[in-house]
C-alpha cells in the first residue's frame, strides 16, 4: 500500500510525516494502515477532517480519529535555542560530544572526546522512570562527515536498558529509527555512536531532528477510535470526544482489491475553529557581525475580528 504522502495543514510542518513509496514488484499491499503523529489540541479546535485522496472502484479507504491526556506523547524538535535537554557524559562513560548548538530545528553536537566512539544522553525533564514498558521511541538524526567510515549507531534507554538493535550507518543522510520499549521503565534516551578510529574529522557533527516517544495504547491516556468515515471529503469530529482532552490523532485504513493499484491519500486536513488566542515566540538570531537594529518589519494578515500584537 502506498501514497503520496500525509500531512496537516495548520501551524508549522510536522517533522515527519507521509507514507514512503516503494515500488515492489509483484503488486502492492491489499491493506494498510497509516497512523498520524499526535497533535496538540491547543493549535486547533478541529470540527473535520478531510483527505484530498485519488480512488478507483478498487479502493477502500476509511478515515477515523481518537483523542488522548496530556502525557499520551512527548516529544524534542529542538526549537528553542536552549541546549539544557543534552546530558552529554550523564552516566559517566566519558566519551561525550563536548559542545551542543540549537539551530534552524535541530541540535548539532561536536568536539568529541575519543577517536572512535561517542557516547551522549538527552532528558526528557521527566520524573526518574516515567516513561512504561510498550512506549515506542523515535529518533530523527544525521551525521554529516565527508571522511567518517565503518559507522554504527544504536538509540538506548537510560544506562543501556534497551536499544533499538543498532545498525550500520550511511554519512549525509537522515535516517528514522524507532523501537518499542519491552523490559524497563526510563525517562533519558542515550545514543552511541562507533566508527573507523581517525577518520572522524574536526568539523564533523552529529545532528539530531527531533526525539519522540509515544506511550503505548495500554496506558489508558488514549480514548477509544471514533467509527470510521466512509466520506474522506467530511469526517466529523464529535465535540465530546475532546473534552478534557488535549491531544488528537488520526489513522487511514486504506485497502484495494487489485493488487496493481492503490489508494494515492495527498493530504489530510483538521478543519475548525482556531483557539481564541495564541503566542508564537521566535528563535534567538545569532549574528555573525555586531549589527544597528533600526526597523522590525512583519507581513500579516488580519480578518476582521482578529489583531496581532509584538
């Protein structure tokens, strides 16, 4: 089953998102489920949702939705400018990455300590084992090196408790890994990385994305599934299903029954009410230069019953 792609159109992009399309020969899946990143409920006040999707006759596909507590999802985009969630030698392994810098969306970690291998952690900022057995991790990452060879990296729990499995690794490339927690409660994630002693350059970095973990269905944080709507074009979304809560996600179910086609999903849309207020707080700029700030310039939009302030 494939499609060209997942995404909701409110606020900024999502860090992932979409369904990746491999052409396999022999015909594609007869059925599949694509499952949305959670999203807050305090960027929007959905009363829809609607898919833009090409079907045939063949196709079958349902759109449904749920809605979870606060702790149902956590996650890091590295947004901030504010490099206190990196622990660096937390555990004392002694082979941290020694400098941390914040971005464009995304933590670069340098200035390691050994010649071969890196250990570092990152704290979510909750209690001591919070996170239960069954919560899924996700890792976002990239190293970018034109010199760094034989690499391997594995994403851990705590003082290594669990890992994803570790994997050999391709320089100058993003790679999504994610693994389900079976045996130990956590609240760090640590990630080790390995490669041919002296070929990691000076101005080489390890580059995170984003780091998520969702807490698993068993939890009781997640509300059961709305009944599946037929009509991509007008899923309603029942108030009710919202109260007190303060995430939402939704889930595609998509079939056919020729095994030469599938669905094509473009995007999916939360329709609704915006919240009544809101405060977008921007990154800090670093200049590279000493600079005589005179004017602060914004291009807005205001509809009649609305105002920005700066």
């Amino acid at each position: 089953m494939s499609s060209k792609g997942v995404s909701e159109f409110f606020g900024p992009p999502p860090p992932i998102g979409g369904i990746s399309v491999i052409d396999i020969s022999g015909g594609y899946n007869l059925s599949s489920t694509y499952l949305s990143l959670p999203r807050s409920l305090s960027d929007i006040i959905p009363a829809t949702l609607s898919a833009d999707a090409t079907l045939t006759t063949d196709h079958t596909t349902t759109l449904s939705y749920r809605a979870g507590t606060a702790d149902v999802f956590w996650s890091d985009d590295f947004e901030n400018g504010i490099t206190d969630e990196y622990l660096g030698d937390f555990y004392a392994w002694g082979t941290p990455f020694l400098d941390a810098e914040e971005s464009g969306g995304t933590i670069k970690l340098s200035n390691i300590t050994h010649s071969g291998y890196s250990d570092f952690w990152f704290d979510t900022g909750k209690p001591a084992l919070y996170f239960p057995v069954d919560s899924t991790i996700t890792v976002r990452y990239r190293i970018n090196s034109d010199t760094a060879t034989g690499i391997n990296i594995c994403v851990f729990t705590d003082e290594w408790m669990e890992d994803d499995g570790c994997s050999g690794y391709q320089t100058n490339e993003w790679v999504t890994t994610s693994f389900t927690t079976q045996s130990d409660t956590f609240s760090k994630l640590g990630i080790d990385v390995s490669w041919n002693a002296g070929t990691w350059s000076p101005t080489d970095t390890f580059e995170v994305d984003y780091i998520q973990i969702t807490l698993p269905d068993s939890f009781g944080t997640w509300g059961s599934w709305s009944t599946p709507c037929t009509d991509l074009t007008s899923c309603p979304v029942n108030p009710a299903d919202l109260s007190g809560k303060a995430w939402i996600q939704y889930k595609l179910d998509l079939a056919t029954s020729n095994p030469a086609t599938t669905p094509q999903i473009n995007s999916v849309t939360y329709q609704g009410v915006y919240a009544a207020t809101g405060t977008y707080q921007s990154p800090v700029q670093t200049f590279a230069q000493s600079n005589q700030l005179l004017t602060f310039n914004v291009v807005a939009t205001t509809p009649t019953g609305s105002s920005i302030s700066y």
